[in-house]
C-alpha cells in the first residue's frame, strides 16, 4: 500500500523550526537558517539544485556558447578569414554540459546526505494538514515554512499532442541525437534560445507562434528587430496555431490555422519541442489543506515581504510568478531569510532596477519600462533615444548591423525609465545601465557624464545617453 493510502499517525510527525520546500534558491535559505541555529529541513523530489543548475538557465548556456563559438566561425569570412571544413560533434557537446551538471547537482546532494541540519527529505511531498507536509512515509511539521518549488513547462491543448512523444525543454537540453528538422511550438525566450542552438549547429528549424512577433515581452522595438533578423535564419510561421498533431512514418506532422481562419500548410519534422511557457507546481502540493491561496493561474500570492496569506508561510521563485529569473530567486531568498528570523520587523523586496537577458543570436537584455507601457499608462512624459551598433567603432569591428541600445528616459526628471539592448554582448552591456539606475540620482547622466574606453564596445550606451 503506498504511504499517502495509509499514512503516519500524528504523534509521529517531526518537527522543524523551518521547512524548505525546494533545492534552488530556497536552498539558500535553508543552508543559511541552518548556519544560524535553526533545526532546517529541505524537502526536494528531484535532482538537487532547481531549474536553474538542471534544466534552465545553467545547462542552456553552456550549450548555447556552442552555438556561439559555431556562428562565429560561419561568420569568419566577414573578417577575411577562410574556414574550409568543421563538423558538428552533437553527443560531445551534450555530454560535456551534462557531465558539469550531474556533476554539480551530485555534489549537492552528497553534501546534504550526510548532514542532519539541513537534512534532506529526497521524495515528493503534498500538505495533509495546517503546516504539516507528507514526505514519503514521514510526516514533518513546522512553524515556519518555505515553499520555492517552482515551475514546469506549460502543455498546451493542441489535438493529438499527448501521444506524439514530443520533448520540453528538459528533455531537449539533453537530447542524444541532433534533429535534422525541429519544430518549435512557443515564440519566447526558451523558443528564442534553443531555436539558436540547434540551428547555428545545422539543424532546420520551424518556429510556430500565435503572436505577430517573437518574444512578445520585449519592447516592441526589440522585438520586432530579433523577429525580423529570426525570420532571415529560420521558418517562421507567425499569427497562427497548431490544431492537430499527429505522427507518419516517424515524422512529426503539425497541421496550422492561421489568426484569420485560414490553414497553412503541415510542417513536418523529426523533433517536435514545446516551448510555450510554464506553470507553477504548486497544484503537487494540495496547497488547500494548510489554507495558502493562489491566483487563478496558480500562482503562490505572497505580499511584498514574500509572505503568503498564512502567517507563517513564505514563498518565493517562479512559483509567486513575479520575476521568473533565478537572479531574482536569489534576491528573493536573501529577503526570505532576514523575514524568517526577523518575523517581528518584516521588509518588503526592493525589486527595483531588476533585468534580464535571453542568450540568443542576437542577445537581447532589458530593465525597466517598455515604450509600450509608456505609451499605454499615459502618465509618464518621456524622452526616446536610440543608437545602433554599426554607427561605433567596436559595432564596424564586429560587423554588428543589427544592434542596438534604446533609453527611455523621464522628461520632468531624466530618471532612467527603461533601457532596452539588441545585439552582440547585450547581457554584459546593461549592467552598466544598472548600476546608474541604483546608484546616485539615477539619471541619464550618470552614464553620458562617465568617459568610455574608446573603441570598446560600451561606447553604444554611452553614444545612447548623450543623445538624451
């Protein structure tokens, strides 16, 4: 009989100071509650480390530099140099990111094996009571408890798709054969970046997206360029979705429906991957037996000290919904921690200047405002500036054509409102834009008034911000 048929008795629950539910961030603040004298428990079903280290952001970048390194030497003759011949060693290059990976989340996990504080509960878990959680065959209680259980990919309800043995991607990341045709359904970032890694790499690649544009949560500016460069190196099929899938002779077979009704051609290929966002895992939890809220799509509803509606109960990570980037996580956490041993003086998260990155071809980073959100509050006078890559010396070095750096900037003020980069290195450039943001009057002209290395590359935000 399995443990959730016939479970404990209450007088065998064990009790914590804290609980943590969740090995990414949250594992931040366990190790830390742990260091200050807390009896901490993490309770983590899968492998150690989050999405982050296991299928998100850490093992996509490692092969993403792959890519890199190959549209580099595809671009060589720009720069008069001739490559006669290279090839493609697919296995090599996957098992070289999952050998860093496993390897990693193993010595994670070695460590907490044989550690009592945290100890490590390795089996799914679902709440059976206020603050008690079923581990296994255990139950385990506490006071104070910490949900970072973050989010899966979102299957959408496409005709056919649940039994055509399509990959997300978790399984695309480790994929031992490279599709010679991948189908992508989704228009976002995870569309945006694994569409770069296997085409630089030569497989033909098929974008289907309900949108006019891909990354539709882009500055409309930006997005329209990554779309338009995109549309050069794949096939995109736009302002349309999928309503059939089904398998012949091996093949994927989607068939589409355009925005207006009208029907497309099918798309076959022999990889079909989902990238059409994600959902929270809070639905595992059976969140209603200890009477923590979520929003209508699942979301965990936390106020601005990461507290749900449960005192005593704090979430933090893509499963609140706020800033589903592990950078955010790990500020989150540091919030969380002081929060936990602090429950008398709470503070609220500064989430403030808060960016990210999609690591494309090309790179594409933001912060703050979108002129579209500008343009629909109404309230907010503001200035646009613009400068292209090409029109610097580093941009004609790299033969950047496409790039470039857009400020949106207060009228009343000159605050920074905004800062949006496509192009070559766009995750390095705004960090700059970030610091003048946090730091000082946070103005413009904390940038325009800062000298630049000349010819480096820098020099398109500075070029941006005196334009102001």
């Amino acid at each position: 009989m399995k443990a959730k048929d016939n479970p404990p008795e209450l007088d065998d629950i064990k009790e914590f100071d804290l609980i943590v539910i969740g090995s990414g961030a949250g594992l931040e603040v366990a190790s830390a509650a742990a260091q200050s004298g807390l009896k901490v428990a993490i309770v983590e079903k899968s492998s150690m480390g989050g999405t982050c280290l296991n299928t998100g952001c850490i093992p996509s970048k490692l092969l993403l530099h792959s890519a890199d390194v190959v549209e580099t030497i595809k671009s060589a003759n720009l720069f008069g140099i001739k490559v006669e011949k290279f090839s493609i060693d697919f296995q090599k290059i996957v098992q070289r990111v999952t050998t860093i990976i496993d390897s990693d989340s193993n010595d994670i996990r070695k460590s907490l094996d044989n550690s009592e504080n945290p100890k490590l509960f390795a089996s799914e878990c679902t709440f059976v009571g206020d603050k008690v959680l079923l581990v296994g065959e255990e139950k385990i209680s506490s006071g104070t408890i910490l949900i970072a259980a973050g989010t899966r990919p979102r299957i959408p309800n496409i005709k056919g798709l649940n039994t055509s043995n399509y990959v997300t991607s978790d399984e695309a990341l480790r994929l031992r054969e490279q599709p010679k045709v991948l189908t992508i359904i989704g228009g976002g970032y995870i569309a945006a970046e694994l569409g770069h890694f296997f085409g630089s790499l030569g497989t033909k690649i098929n974008i289907i997206h309900h949108g006019g544009y891909l990354l539709p949560k882009e500055d409309e500016e930006i997005s329209k360029k990554f779309t338009e460069v995109f549309s050069k190196k794949y096939n995109l099929y736009l302002d349309c979705t999928p309503d059939l899938v089904t398998k012949k002779s091996g093949k994927f077979v989607v068939s589409l429906k355009g925005s207006d009704a009208s029907n497309y051609p099918e798309i076959e290929s022999d990889q079909l991957l989902i990238a059409a966002g994600r959902v929270p895992n809070s639905d595992y939890l059976d969140l209603p037996k200890t009477g923590v809220e979520v929003s209508d799509d699942g979301y965990i509803k936390v106020d601005g000290t990461l507290t749900t509606n449960i005192d005593g109960i704090f979430a933090l990570g893509d499963i609140i919904g706020r800033h589903q980037f592990r950078h955010s996580a790990n500020l989150e956490s540091q919030y969380a921690f002081y929060n936990i041993v602090n429950s008398k003086k709470k503070i609220k998260v500064d989430y403030s200047a808060m960016p990210h990155a999609i690591f494309s071809s090309p790179q594409v980073a933001g912060v703050g405002y979108k002129e579209q959100e500008l343009k629909a509050s109404g309230k907010i006078d503001y200035h646009k500036s613009i400068y292209r890559y090409i029109d610097t010396a580093m941009g004609k070095a790299l033969e950047d054509t496409d790039g470039f750096v857009k400020f949106l900037v207060s009228k009343k003020d000159r605050k920074i409102l905004g800062c949006h980069i496509i192009g070559s290195q766009a995750s390095i450039l705004i960090h700059e834009v970030l610091v003048a943001i946090k730091s000082g009057d946070g103005t413009i002209d904390n940038i325009s008034k800062t000298v630049h290395v000349h010819p480096a590359l820098s020099e398109v935000v500075s070029r941006a911000a005196i334009t102001m």
